[in-house]
C-alpha cells in the first residue's frame, strides 16, 4: 500500500474515533469538558468497620450506627458487644476487629503497648457509672437503704459482672467494699459473663438484685422493669472508657472516620443521654 493512501486511513480512523466519543459524551457537555458523574473512580468505595464494644454501650451504640450511616452511607458497621477483658485478650491474639471500644481504658493501652494498633489511635470517650437495681416488684427500697439493701434477708441472690474481665465487675465489688457490705454478702454473688448478661439475670428474676451500668438501666426495658439506686462516684474507682484502632483494620480511614464520630458533639451528646458521665463536664 502507497505510504500516501496508509497516511489518509489513519487519518479517517482518527475522525471516526473522535467522532464515537463525541457521541457518548451527555448532551450540555461542552468542548473540552468530560462528564464523570458515572465514572466508577468517583463513587466512594463500600468499607466494612467491625466493632467489639464493651456491653454496656449496647443501646448507646446500636443509637451511633444508625445515626453515623446517615454521613456515611458506603461505611457498614458491624459491632460485636461482651466483656471487655475477654476482648482483650482475644485482639491480643489477632481477634479480626478494626475497633476496640473499651469499658476500662487501660486495655486498649496495653493492645498500644503490645504493638497491637495503629500509632496514636487511642481515644477516652466516657465515663462509666454503676447503679443498683432491682425490679419493679422488690420490696426493697434501694433509694432508702441504697447498698444496704443487699443485707436484707429476703436477697438471695446478687448479680454482678464477673471481676476477673469485667470492669463493671470490679467496680461492682469495690462499691461493695467501701460501702461496707461486701462480706456480709459476698456469699450471695453471682456472676454474669459481662454487664449485660448481669442485667438480664436479675431483670429474669433469676437474681434478686444486681449492680449494673446506668447505660443499661436508663434503657426503656429496664427502666419500665425496675428501679435503681446510683451508687455514688466516690465509691469506686472512676471508670475511664477508651477506645483504639487496631494495627489489622482492613480500613483505616473508615474506622478512623467512626471513631471521630463518637468523639463528635453528636456522639457526645447520644452518650450522655445514654448514662455516661462526659469527659471534661
């Protein structure tokens, strides 16, 4: 083929395909502009956080997911609620969460410590506070005779976290001890795996009694089911609750965009009417 007939093809092909894109660009697209509205590369990512959360944030943050969904529409969250110290000890072996939101917030310094998350991840982000209740029905009048009422005869049972992982849990017995009860019913104690499970046993009746989160007991159920008695700050050690990125996150950024959120006003705010004392009030 002559190099004067190669040179006019490629040139026709070149109209053609300039001619194609023309065609494809949205009608209003001027010269020089290109429409990328349905460009995939614009379309923010789906991202997945997944969450273990101390229990006693169950009704706060089952409020927070739906509430950051709204700004975060791509960004799923997944939470897991239980004991704080079980957490940790299985995010301590390579548990696959991206955030750990902490009862105790010694825990998600030690994961810091350890290795264990990304570099100035950690966060405080409430103050956890213990009631004693009981159910609608009991004869006990805990606003009364507050931790004194554990002594009566009629209590046989007493539901507390268990100490060993639970920070509710050793709070708990340090509100016992310094409200100088704890021997006389120490003998009466039974144990929930995690605060949550504490609430349930006593609000089943399979507890007479029981010292639990004001997170929990502020919840319709237990408010409608119970009443409580708050046990005062000064009778257990104050309860800081953290949080932390884990080093594994799948997502940095949407874990990250999460924890910003809970420190937010409106995390601040959707906690304290859940029952956590605020940091700085």
């Amino acid at each position: 083929m002559p190099m004067q007939q190669a040179l006019h093809i490629m040139q026709i092909l070149k109209l053609v395909a300039v001619s194609c894109l023309m065609l494809a660009l949205p009608l209003g697209t001027r010269a020089g502009e290109v429409d990328t509205s349905d460009c995939a590369s614009s379309t923010p990512a789906a991202a997945t956080v997944t969450v273990a959360a101390a229990a006693d944030l169950k009704f706060a943050m089952d409020d927070l997911v739906v509430q950051f969904a709204k700004p975060h529409p791509t960004i799923t969250v997944t939470v897991t609620y239980g004991s704080s110290g079980n957490f940790f000890s299985q995010l301590s072996n390579g548990a696959p969460f991206d955030l750990f939101l902490s009862a105790d917030a010694d825990f998600p310094r030690q994961l810091a410590t350890a290795g264990h998350t990304l570099p100035d991840s950690e966060f405080l982000y409430a103050v956890g506070r213990i009631v004693l209740w009981v159910p609608q029905a009991s004869p006990l009048d805990v606003q009364r005779h507050g931790m004194g009422a554990l002594k009566d005869p009629s209590v046989r049972h007493i539901a507390i976290a268990n100490p060993r992982h639970a920070p509710y849990g050793r709070a708990a017995e340090a509100a016992m001890r310094s409200l100088g009860v704890y021997d006389d019913v120490k003998a009466k104690l039974v144990f929930g795996e995690n605060v949550a499970q504490t609430a349930q046993f006593v609000q089943s009746g399979a507890a007479d009694a029981g010292i639990i989160a004001l997170a929990l007991a502020m919840a319709p159920a237990m408010q409608q089911a119970g009443k409580y008695w708050d046990v005062p700050l000064d009778a257990y050690p104050r309860m800081d609750q953290g949080g932390v990125i884990m080093k594994a996150a799948r997502d940095p950024a949407a874990a990250r965009a999460l924890r910003e959120f809970v420190l937010s006003p409106t995390g601040r705010t959707t906690l304290k009417r859940h029952g956590f004392a605020l940091l700085g009030e």
